[in-house]
C-alpha cells in the first residue's frame, strides 16, 4: 500500500447545484462536493465564500439538485464562475426555474431530483465560511423518473459523482445489489 497522507479524497463525492436568489431576485446556482446526508431529515454542506453565501445570509432557503450526464457541463461552470463577476452567469447554463413552492428558492428543471431545504444552523462560521446544517422541507422529482409504483428511479436518472483524486465526474454505473439484503447471504 502506498501512503498519500491527508487529503479530501472521500469516494464518492456528490455533485450537488444549490440554488439560491441574488439581491436583485435572479436565480443563482453553484456547485458543491463536500455534502451529505446529516440525518433522517437533514443535511449537511461545507460553504464556502461566494455569492451563494451572501444570499444564504439574506435567506435561509435553497434547493439541492443532483447533477446529471445532460447538465454536467454547465454544472462544472456554476463551479468555476461566481455570480459576483459574471452577471450572464445562468443564462449561459441554458438552465430554465420557477420559484420552489415550499422554500424561497429556485428548482431547476433540467434536473430530475430536487431538494428544498432551509438553513437550521451555520457551524463554524468565519469569514471563509461554515458548515449548512440544513432541514429538508421536500423533495421534488420530475415525474419522467419515476417507477411503475411511483417511487424515484434513480436509475433512470443518468447522475454523475465527483472524484476528488484527478477532479473527473464518473456517470453512475448499473445497479450491482439490494442494501440491507444481500449481505443476508453471509450470515
Ligand atoms: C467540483 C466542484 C466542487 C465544489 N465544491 C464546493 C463545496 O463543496 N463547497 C463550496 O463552498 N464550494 C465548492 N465549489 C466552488 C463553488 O461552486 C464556486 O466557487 C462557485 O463559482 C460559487 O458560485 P457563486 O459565487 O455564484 O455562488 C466547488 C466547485 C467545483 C467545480
């Protein structure tokens, strides 16, 4: 085994478009790795400084997309551009959103899951920025993804993942098994 030390490679990472409004009213998007799942009903980012944090401080509500094969690029973009210099920054995504229901935030469309969420706490804070713990108030999902049942086929939604060690974004694969059920087989 070779050692690499420390470093925040954590596999998989998620490629989360959190959206939230600027001053002026517009929908902003920008891109997170460094969030999970808290609790049953909670989640979890790493924030940074950026224009989103600036509208987190004026509103505590945002929405979580995941990332898909189809909106990777323009998700990488709300990555590298802030909406502090660059004031086309969404119209260059191509992404289209109405207003959340729930939260005041934008859902966007063009992804087929969606979590509206509301800030319960900021951990950490400093000027570089602090940890969302966040209420998940509802979760959307575009009605071309669900099963026969009516339940989200995250299969059918083409998501990708961020790997950390060369910065790529990898589709998710097939499904390989049944959580909680295979590992029976062991017993
Ligand atoms: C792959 C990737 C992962 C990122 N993960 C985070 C993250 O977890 N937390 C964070 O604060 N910024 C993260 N960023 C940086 C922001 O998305 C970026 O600074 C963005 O331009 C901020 O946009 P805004 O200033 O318009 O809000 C990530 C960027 C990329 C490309």
């Amino acid at each position: 085994m070779k050692s690499f030390g420390s470093r925040p490679w954590m596999l998989p990472q998620p490629v989360l478009i959190i959206g939230t409004y600027n001053a002026d009213g517009a929908p902003n998007a920008m891109n997170a790795a460094w969030g999970g799942q808290w609790d049953r009903g909670e989640i979890m980012i790493s924030m940074g400084s950026h224009a989103t944090t600036e509208n987190l401080a004026r509103c505590a509500d945002f929405t979580v997309a995941f990332a898909t094969k189809d909106t990777m690029v323009a998700s990488d973009f709300v990555g590298i551009v802030s909406a502090r210099n660059d004031p086309q920054k969404m119209n260059k995504t191509g992404w289209t959103s109405v207003k959340s229901e729930n939260v005041n935030a934008p859902v966007f469309t063009d992804f087929p899951m969606t979590m509206e969420c509301r800030i319960k706490e900021k951990m950490d804070e400093s000027e570089e920025g602090y940890y969302i713990l966040a209420e998940v108030v509802n979760i959307l999902v575009d009605e071309n993804y669900l099963d026969a049942s009516g339940s989200p086929d995250v299969a059918k939604m083409n998501l990708i993942t961020y790997e950390p060690v060369s910065h790529s974004y990898f589709a998710l694969g097939e499904k390989v098994g049944n959580a909680f059920a295979d590992g029976k087989k062991l017993k």
